[in-house]
C-alpha cells in the first residue's frame, strides 16, 4: 500500500461530480435558476408606475394633468416656506438685536419726525434763520426755517407726554451741497441745543434718529425698521409729525401701503409758513399723485428723486434687524403687498 503524505507535495483535492444540482438518475446537471427580481425593487417600482402614469393619462388626460399641476404648485410652496424659514433662522443674531438685548424693549409708541433739511450753521443760536439751513430752491421762503424747528418741538413735546414713547428724527444725507450731513441728526441737534429736552433725562434718551430715508414713505418704513432694532418688537402706535397738507400722503398712502391699522396710526400736523403755502399744495398734489399710482416709490420719478437724494451713496442697512417685513422692503407694485405683516 502507498501512503501519501499530506502537505503541499500532496495530490490536489478535485470535484467528483460538477457544482450544481445533480440529478443521480439522468446523470445531468440541473442549472440552478436566478431568483426572480422583486416587485418591491426601485426599478420595478419605477418602470410599473410609468406604465400606470401612460395608462391613466390616455384615459384621463385633463384629470392627470391637473393634478401634476396641485402636486407642482404644492411643492414650490413648501420649498417656498422652507427657504424663507432657513433665512430667518440663518440670519445672524447679533446684527439683527436678536440675541435680547434691546436698549428700549419696554418702549411701544414710535413717534417720527419726518426731516425736510439740513442744518449747516457750526453755530446753533440761528436755528430759526434761513440761511443756517440748506434749502433747495422750492424752500426758499421766508419763515421756513421756523417751520422745521416748530416740526421738532412737536416731535419732543408729544414723547414728554408718552413714557412708552420713542421720538426717532428721520431723514439721510440728502444734499450734496451740505456735506455728509443728515437731515435725522440736525432735527436731533437743534433739539439739544434748544434744550427742549428739558431736565428730565429720559427724554432725551429716548430721542434717537433714522438717517437713512430719501423720501416721506422711507421715513414710515425705516423707522418702523429702526424702531424693530431698539425695541425688539413692532410699534402698536405710529405717530408722524410733519406739515398739515401732507396728512392724506402719510396717513392714508404710506400706512395704506405698509398695510397698518387706521385706529392705531395718528397725525400730528404743523402749518407751511404763509409765504410757501400756495406753491406747497400745489407741490403736494402732484406728489400725492405719484405715490398714488406708485405707493412704495419703486419706479419711475419717484425712484429718481430717491436716487438723486443719496449722492454719498450710502448702503441701506434694512431690513437687517426687521427680517420679519422683508417682504415689504422687497417689494415694488402698484397693488398692496399682499404678504403678512406683524402688525396685521
């Protein structure tokens, strides 16, 4: 008898029938069918839903399309919200004061005083003159100047009387002429120097100014902006203080369009000097008129006058610190906006 040992010289090991299934009578071997595809596949799935979409769209071609269309206008409203939502929680806290710390967070009134000049005397005991200020040839009036000190008395005098009040002064540089000067922080100066603060501290703490708006309806909205940045909250009550003539322009067109409730929202208007009056009404009709068939001042001669009055070129900071009204800054047509407002 041989013995082989085992180990790498050892004979290979080979297969004494073929893998498979051998069938012992036939002596063949049976091949080993694939299994099936199951119908729970992805393409299966895919392939048998095109073949249902085919079948039902010969038979009801109108139904199917109709319905593609809901599932369509569904789907970019959600993506519509998603994005909107991914923006609010992305914006960065601290620009926008959300992080809690308001410097006015118990304040709820927003009292606005609409600018209309710049003060350019270094010296401030001739507020009332003419040429302190810089006025742009319609202004050239006597008594005029008066009238703009008597627009920032008002202003103080209404806060004095409203604890939960804050007195913002509005208006950017608007004239080249006159320097990087805004029309917010002469109001504000001419106020200090008067000392129409009066003793008593609060006030004057709560006098601040907006100095980026061009026209009257960017003195609603940036204020109602800055004052979102001050206080944390929207204002419940709007106050402007401007001329009496242009009652019907703030109190109907610029609330109208930022859609704020009538009851809430109060005028406080001042006479034109007797000089200027006639050419000022005549001046606000046209406006009325422009803002009328163009209510946020987004197009055409309204756009242009806002253009030519920011020769700085300053950068807008809104709506950073109001991204709840986003919407509203974005906005240009002539029918309301038709999103939804805090104040709403």
């Amino acid at each position: 008898m041989n013995n082989y040992p085992f180990g790498s010289n050892s004979p290979k090991s080979f297969n004494a029938y073929p893998r498979g299934d051998f069938d012992l009578e036939l002596g063949t071997v049976k091949r080993t069918r694939k299994p099936k595809k199951s119908p729970l596949s992805p393409l299966s799935m895919i392939k048998s839903f095109g073949n249902r979409f085919q079948y039902y769209y010969k038979l009801h071609p109108v139904l199917v399309f109709i319905i593609c269309l809901s599932v369509g206008i569904a789907i970019f409203l959600i993506l519509s919200l998603y994005g909107k939502y991914y923006r609010m929680s992305s914006y960065p806290l601290e620009s926008a004061g959300l992080d809690g710390n308001y410097p006015f967070a118990k304040l709820k009134n927003l009292v606005m005083v609409a600018g209309h000049s710049v003060y350019t005397n270094i010296d401030c005991g001739k507020v009332d003159k003419e040429d302190s200020w810089f006025l742009e040839s319609y202004q050239k009036h006597p008594g005029q100047a008066a009238t703009f000190v008597v627009h920032i008395q008002e202003g103080v005098e209404i806060v004095a009387r409203d604890d939960g009040a804050l007195l913002l002064f509005s208006g950017g540089e608007t004239r080249k002429d006159a320097g990087p000067r805004s029309e917010a922080q002469s109001y504000w100066t001419v106020a200090e120097s008067k000392g129409w603060f009066g003793k008593d501290e609060s006030v004057r703490q709560r006098a601040l100014t907006e100095e980026h708006a061009r026209d009257s309806f960017e003195n609603v909205l940036f204020s109602v902006c800055r004052f979102r940045e001050l206080t944390g909250s929207y204002p419940h009550n709007i106050t402007v203080v401007s001329y009496d003539f242009k009652e019907e322009r703030f109190a109907h067109l610029h609330r109208s369009a930022i859609g704020f409730p009538e009851s809430r929202f109060f005028f406080s208007g001042t006479p034109a000097s007797p000089t200027s009056k006639e050419a000022a009404l005549k001046g606000e009709a046209l406006v009325r008129t422009q803002f009328q068939e163009d209510p946020y001042g987004c197009g055409g001669s309204l756009w242009h006058k806002k253009l030519g009055r920011d020769p700085f070129h300053r950068s807008i900071p809104y709506p950073n610190g109001c991204p709840e009204i986003e919407g509203l800054f974005r906005y240009c047509g002539a029918a309301p906006y038709p999103g939804s407002l805090p104040w709403m």
